[in-house]
C-alpha cells in the first residue's frame, strides 16, 4: 500500500507517546493531521486529555476503531508497541496501519507486524510525507 493510499484511505490515528509539550513533534504532527480533518486518539499514560482530546493509557483502552497506530516512542520501546497493535488487531481487527515516525525503527516490530497482516511503515514523518 502507498502512503498516499493510506491517507486517502485511512482517517483515524491513534498516536502513541502524544505530547502535551507543543514544542515536540509528539505534538505537532498530530495537531497537523487533525487540522486535516483526520480523527486523532492521543495515546499517552501520563495524561487524560490534551487540546481536549480523551487521552487514553494505553492502546488497549481506546474505545474508538483505529486505522492507524502513529508510534512516538523511542525505537527501543518499537516492539513492545507493535506487539500490543497486534494483540489488539486479533481481538478487534481494526488497525490496518503502524507509522513509526521519523528515527523509530525495530527490525522485529517489522517483521511481526508484516506477519499480522498490518501495513508497516517506519522512519518517516507523517507531517513530511503527507505532502
């Protein structure tokens, strides 16, 4: 599937590690895409909303369908990302996509998430591709 294809296709992101700091990219490529008209889920343990969005814990905990699952966590933290993704697809079938943003990449995390059948793109930013 091609980028363009995925944002054509696919409205709904859950950002995993969202910032409430506007000064990090955590913060502003979501805020980007919302402005877009894309339906943001921030995903982040230690807040419960930002910009008055319902923040949620943990992948698990988000009530709404995901599309795509936009990962800022260091690569390190990757796998453990995805493996939720994954277990979360099984039980639901909803994501379709896992963004690691620009700088994350895990090997493993690929190769999982290919294996589930999920769309998996790493190392990019999603404001940057988006144009």
């Amino acid at each position: 599937m091609k980028i363009e294809e995925i944002f054509k296709e696919h409205k709904t992101i859950a950002v995993v590690g969202m910032s409430k700091n506007p000064r990090k990219a955590a913060y502003s490529v979501p805020m980007f895409m919302k402005g877009e008209d894309y339906n943001i889920i921030p995903v982040n343990p230690t807040a419960d909303d930002i910009e008055g969005m319902k923040c949620y814990h943990t992948l698990s905990d988000v009530i709404e369908n995901i599309e795509i699952v936009n990962v800022f966590r260091p690569s390190d933290d990757a796998l453990e990302v995805v493996k939720e993704a994954i277990k979360r697809k099984e039980e639901k079938g909803d994501i379709k996509v896992i963004w690691l943003q620009e700088g994350i990449y895990h090997p493993e995390a690929k190769l999982l998430a290919e294996q589930a059948g999920i769309v998996y793109i790493e190392d990019k930013c999603m404001y940057k591709e988006y144009f």
